[in-house]
C-alpha cells in the first residue's frame, strides 16, 4: 500500500478548489474524516469454509468464507480492502471471495481478481485489513440466521 498522506494535504486540496470555484463566496464546509482516523484499527478475520475451481465457467477459484458483505463488507463494492491470509504459500492465485449466506449478492471481488496463496486450505483465516470504519454498522443482524460480528477492543 502506498503511503497515505497527510490531513493537511486534503485539506489544503479542498480549500484550494473552494477558493478557485467559489472566491470570496466561500461555503461553510463540513468534513466527517472518520474513516482516515479509525480505518486502520480494524480487521474483519474471516475463515475459509469451502474451496471450488471454475463453478462458473470462468476457469476462476473461488473462496467461500464464514464472513461476507452482509457481515459488515458492504463496501466491497467500492471499496478495496487489503487483504491477509494465514496460507503461507508462495505461489498466488486470483480468486473470488464470497461468503456464507444463500444470497448471490454475497459475493465479494467478483470483478476485481484477489490473489491468494495456492496451496490455501479450509480452516485458514483471511484479514480484510483497514476495515475500522463504517464495518460494523454496515454489518446486518441475524439476515439468514447468522449472527452479528463479535467484537474485541485491545
């Protein structure tokens, strides 16, 4: 992962913007930067349930695991997490994540290729790292009998 800059950074980028676009007429502005401040305090630990190799035609492995979008990674969809696995080999490969529940909207990177080791088993972990901000309120509770994340402050 690239260095993140600053919150100066941002913040002179937007004032500048708003000084070209509004001049004198400055807006009062709002910025909620939570994700900045608390996305790096939280990892989503996921174990792998199921492995399969072109169930869809496409050639592609996918890994089934016992947390997906309705556990909290909605954000998927827009947002790349990086992503940990305990499987230690040294060879990757693409994979689709999906996770436990019957809906076929629980399907994580359908379109944007993971790689993760060859060689990973059932039982392995995988992290989504960066995941402190906004999981847990994206997280449903009880859709299709499965409970809410578990929680643990350090």
């Amino acid at each position: 992962r690239n260095s993140v800059p600053e919150i100066e950074v941002y913040g002179e980028c937007i004032i500048g913007f708003l000084q070209k676009y509004f001049g004198g007429a400055m807006p009062n502005i709002f910025i909620e930067p939570g994700r900045y401040f608390v996305a790096d305090a939280g990892v989503i630990a996921g174990e792998v349930l199921l492995i399969r190799d072109d169930i869809d035609g496409t050639g592609r492995r996918w890994v089934f695991l016992d947390t997906g979008k309705f556990n909290g990674l909605q954000e998927t969809e827009r947002t790349q997490y990086r992503i940990a696995s305990s499987g230690v080999g040294s060879h990757l490969v693409p994979v689709v994540l999906a996770g436990p529940t019957c809906d076929s909207d629980d399907i994580i990177y359908e379109k944007t290729p993971y790689f993760l080791p060859d060689n990973l088993t059932l039982g392995d972990k995988v992290f989504f790292l960066s995941a402190g901000a906004y999981t847990r309120t994206y997280a449903t509770v009880n859709f299709n009998g499965f409970v809410p994340l578990k929680e643990y402050y350090i």
